[in-house]
C-alpha cells in the first residue's frame, strides 16, 4: 500500500466508523425504552443522529466516487457495491 492509499484508507475507515457509531446510538434510542428516559428531547437527539449518519454517509459516498479504485481492495469495493444497492 502507497501513501495516497493509506491516507485514502485511513480516512474512509474513520468515516465509516464514525458512523457505525452514529448507527449503533441511534437503535439505542429507538430500541431501548431507558435510552428514552433519560433523554428527556429524545426526539431532537433522534434527529441529530439521523443528521450524523446522513453526513458520514455522504463523505463515505463522496470517497468511495471520487477515490474508490485508488483505495478499496477488490473484495471491498465489492462489498460496498452491495451495500448501495440494498439503500436503493
């Protein structure tokens, strides 16, 4: 792996886990009838973290569009593919 790659790779894993993590609050919240209790703007929290998963999502896209052959192995960008055409 290059240095372009790397720096490509590294970025994309960050953004990607960023969102996992965005991801995972959010079915906490939706899930889990503590999580509502002590949020007492559950629905405002529920919103900032749709808004957190939509603008990891599209830096992820934008990578993957712009950097994709440069960065994903073959396996991966396999997968990612996938992934895109399950949302639509």
């Amino acid at each position: 792996m290059d240095l372009r790659q790397g720096y490509l790779q590294s970025s994309y894993n960050h953004y990607i886990a960023e969102r996992d993590k965005h991801v995972l609050d959010l079915e906490v919240y939706l899930s889990n009838p503590v999580a509502v209790g002590e949020h007492p703007h559950i629905g405002e929290e529920i919103r900032k973290k749709i808004e957190e998963v939509d603008k990891y999502d599209s830096i992820v896209s934008t990578l993957i569009a712009r950097y994709g052959d440069q960065m994903l192995d073959k396996t991966e960008e396999d997968r990612v593919k996938e992934d895109q055409n399950a949302k639509n």
